[in-house]
C-alpha cells in the first residue's frame, strides 16, 4: 500500500479564497428578435465587440411571426 512520505519540505495548505471580497455576478437574459440575417448580425457584432461568444447563444426559435425569430443569451456579469 501507499504510504505518503513525510521526509523533505513541510507541505502548508492553501488558504482557501476569500469569498467576502469578490464582487456578486448575476444572470441577465438577452433576447434578440428580427429576421434570421439581422439576429446573426447582431450576434456577429456582439461578438466583435468581445461581449459574447456567438456559441453562447441559443438556437434561432420562431416565434409565430412571419419572417422573425428570437435568440436567448444568458450572461452572468459583475454587479459592482
């Protein structure tokens, strides 16, 4: 069996994070509705913007309107 040595340097333990100090985050919810070239160009421009991955963003879902389409993004950001 394993035995761990206790020879050599004294092994301290990290000191765990201090959770009290960091900034809280929430989710917010984009929803971006228009014809499917117009949501994709948003998309592409967010993303040039570096505000989001256009991954993050949900699948094109009709919404029952013609020509017209909704995308979902939820982000967590920093509330300050």
């Amino acid at each position: 069996m394993f035995q761990p040595s206790t020879a050599g340097a004294a092994v301290s333990p990290i000191p765990a994070a201090d959770k009290t100090n960091d900034p809280p985050f929430e989710a917010v919810r984009h929803m971006v509705f228009g014809s499917v070239g117009a949501v994709q160009a948003t998309i592409a421009r967010l993303h040039h913007l570096n505000y989001a991955e256009p991954n993050d963003w949900s699948k094109p879902i009709a919404t029952g309107q013609p020509n017209e389409v909704v995308v979902v993004l939820i982000k967590r950001v920093r509330v300050l």
